[in-house]
C-alpha cells in the first residue's frame, strides 16, 4: 500500500492532528491557569482569615479593654489580679444590673474565658472571672 | 469507488481536457502491447510470473514496463504497458496522476468494439478477430456505423491501479485541502486562544499587595500555622458566649438563675423556676438550643448544661 494513494486522506488526517494538538494545548492551558487562579484564590482567602483572626484574636489593646471590667462595679465588690496576659477578677453582691453589664462586657470581650462563675446570694450575685489572651 | 467514476477512453489523438474528480480510463491498445497465450495454468498470478518472459525481445528494454493479465475464455490477454509513459502522456492531456483512479485497457471489454468506436475523423476502434485495434475508418467502409464510448464500456472487473493514483481516495484534492484548512483553522484558533488565555491578573496583584503588606503571611505554611491556633480559639470562644446568651434568654419572670458555671469544656446553670410552668418553658428553651437538663433535687429546681 502506498501512501500516496492516499495522500488526500493523510493531509486531512495530518491537518486533523495539528487541530486535536491545538485543542490539547488549549485545553491544558486553560486547565492549568484556572488551577493557578485556583491557588491565588484560596492564598487571597487565607490571608484574609489570618488577618482577621488575628485581629480579633491577637489584639495589642486586648490588655487595655479588659481593664474595662475593673469599672464594671465600685472597687469595694471588686478582687482584682492581673498579670502579664492573664487576669483573676472577683465580684461580690452585684445586682442583677451590675451583672447584666458585667456579663455583656465579658462576651464582648476577645478573650479566652477560662472559667466564669456566677452564683446568687440571695438577691445578689457573686461572679469568678478568669481569662487569658 | 472505481466503477462510479467517469470512464474516459484514451488515444494518441484525443484532446486536451479538463477534469475535476478521479476518473478511469480505458487505454486505447495504442499504449500497450498485447499477447494471446494458451497457458496449463489456473491463477492469474501464475501468469503474470511469466508474463516478462513472454514479452522478451517485443519490447523496448529502456522503458520499464508492467504487466497486466486476465483471462479471456480459454485464453490468457498479456499485456505489457509503460506505465511512466501513459501517465506523461495523460499528464499533457489534463489529466494529472491523482486523479487517475483506474487504467483498464480496451481489450478488457473487446465484445463492446464489436461496433467500431469512432476516434478522430480518420480512425476508429474496433474488435477483430477477438483482438482490439486502431483502424483507419476508411478501412471499416463507407456505410460502416459506429457507437459512442460511454460508461457501458466499463469491464465488470479487472484494470490495474498505480501508485499515487486517485483510485483509492475517499476525497478529492480540493475536498482534502478544504478540510485540512479548516482544521487548521480551528488547530490556529485553539492555540491563539490558549496563549491568550491569562490568568486572573486582578487577583494576583491583590495577593502580591498582600504579601508586601504582610511579608510573613507568604508563607503557606506559617498561615495554616495562625489559622490552626486563633480558628480552634474562635470557634470554642464562640460557642462559649454562645451557650451564655442562650441560658440569658432563660431568665425571665418565673425563672431565676441560681448558679451558672463555665469553664473551657462545660458549662451548666442552675434555674429556680416559680412554677411547673415556668419550668416547663426554660425546658423547651434548653431543648430548642440543644442542652441538656436535669431536675435537681430541690422542688422547681432545673439544671441546664452541655459541652462546649
């Protein structure tokens, strides 16, 4: 059999070649820059994350804003200890106000509660705080 | 394929054409050379083996020729041609190799000539004695009638094909340059499309910003490192005042919080409930936020606690 008895055929079969190969490279192309899209995408949404995370949870002023909580109540019915990123607070007979305040305060504060206790003493309360940062 | 093709007969005199597809062409015996044998053999391969043998000393031996052999009732029609030779000459005719799809020579379809086919004004074909020749018309008589060559003429088998012939195609050379066009049209477009094909450079530059912004997070690895710490931190966080908001809303008239307790992996409170029905409210409330509950010892009495 010789080729050329089919030379018609072989140049549309070559030509037909060129055109799945120009597919091919197309279609890998695409592949592989939507894949590095893929990856800018996901590095863009990590750092995001991190920044925000760490706003929220690696605040310098943290120390500055738990302070806060020594105004929660006058200083008699506070127990204060506070030491590098650490804090002991003790309140005695808050009423319900004062612990409305106090609690509100401590939600709204990034920090990592480590225990919270409160416990009524007939109409008043009693609250153990610990938290770090 | 062949026998759909037009069949053009071909002679030292004919004109010059002009044609578009494949054709097949029946020799006129002024391009080959013919012997009759009566041979002992069965198959047209064994004859043709000694078909050279036959033609030694009959033919030119500074043209290349091939053979060609059928069987004609109990006799075997060698025929000996220069295929280079017809080719040259059909070439100047118009009619170019590939579009040559099969030669047949006229002695395959002798009992069409039996009426002679007029060539020029001067020459006609015609069968005698079983054998297919050029005669001057002049010889066949004044009240001589002659047939016109058409496709009836085509044998029912037999001809020959020659390399680089368009008797195998399935396309024509215009159809083949038509496609392979295309096609290379289109292989053209993939790839301009897939070089042009960019990236989503609005994204990179915001991650570049980023990374000048905060050199330390380009590390993958020292992100996942902060994700992992401050993501466990939030969650639990979250679900701490989360759990305190809830026992918050069970706190209404009816139902006092005694005791509440958190710590990093419990919490629990105490509710003292004026009544079965206060109590049964701060139940469903507990129950609605997926806590568990306990009746004290103590009458009214409902503790409410879960794992953070």
């Amino acid at each position: 059999m010789s080729w050329q008895r089919y030379q018609n055929e072989l140049i549309v079969l070559g030509a037909f070649l060129i055109m799945l190969a120009g597919y091919m490279y197309k279609h890998s192309h695409v592949n592989a820059q939507a894949q590095q899209a893929n990856q800018v995408q996901q590095s863009i949404n990590e750092v995001k994350e991190v920044i925000a995370l760490k706003k929220i949870w690696a605040d310098k002023k943290i120390a500055k804003k738990v302070d806060a909580l020594q105004q929660m109540a006058p200083g008699s019915k506070i127990r204060w200890s506070k030491q590098k990123q650490k804090l002991e607070a003790t309140y005695t007979g808050l009423n319900a106000q004062e612990l409305n305040k106090l609690t509100t305060k401590i939600l709204n504060l990034p920090v990592v509660i480590e225990q919270l206790d409160v416990k009524k003493n007939g109409l008043l309360y009693n609250v153990e705080f610990k938290c770090k940062w | 394929m062949g026998k759909s093709k037009k069949l053009l007969l071909v002679h030292r005199a004919m004109e010059k054409i002009s044609i578009d597809e494949s054709v097949n062409i029946m020799l006129s015996p002024q391009f080959y050379t013919l012997k009759r044998e009566s041979l002992p053999v069965k198959y047209a391969y064994q004859a043709k083996k000694i078909a050279p043998s036959l033609f030694e000393g009959l033919l030119d031996e500074q043209d290349t020729h091939e053979y060609a052999v059928f069987k004609e009732e109990e006799d075997w029609i060698f025929v000996a041609y220069d295929i280079e030779n017809i080719t040259a000459f059909l070439s100047t005719k118009g009619i170019p190799l590939e579009k040559i799809a099969k030669i047949y020579f006229a002695q395959e379809s002798a009992k069409h000539f039996k009426t002679p086919v007029l060539l020029t004004e001067k020459e006609a074909l015609v069968t005698l004695d079983n054998t297919v020749v050029v005669m001057p018309r002049a010889a066949l008589g004044e009240e001589a009638t002659f047939v016109k060559f058409d496709e009836s003429f085509m044998p029912n088998k037999g001809g020959v094909t020659i390399k680089g012939g368009g008797s195998s195609s399935l396309l024509t050379q215009q159809q083949a340059y038509a496609l392979a066009t295309i096609f290379l049209l289109f292989g053209a477009m993939f790839i301009v499309e897939g070089a042009r094909y960019g990236q989503a450079k609005a994204d990179t530059a915001k991650l570049q910003s980023l990374y000048e912004e905060y050199p330390a997070l380009e590390s993958g690895y020292t992100r996942q490192g902060i994700i992992d710490k401050y993501r466990k931190i939030d969650i639990k966080e979250r679900k701490k005042r989360d759990a305190i908001k809830h026992i918050s809303k069970m706190i209404f008239k009816g139902s006092t919080l005694t005791n509440l307790t958190v710590n990093d992996k419990t919490f629990k409170a105490r509710f003292l409930c004026a009544n079965t029905t206060a109590k049964k409210q701060v139940k469903q409330l507990a129950k609605k936020s997926q806590f568990n509950t306990t009746t004290d010892k103590a009458k009214n009495s409902l503790v409410v606690e879960g794992a953070l």
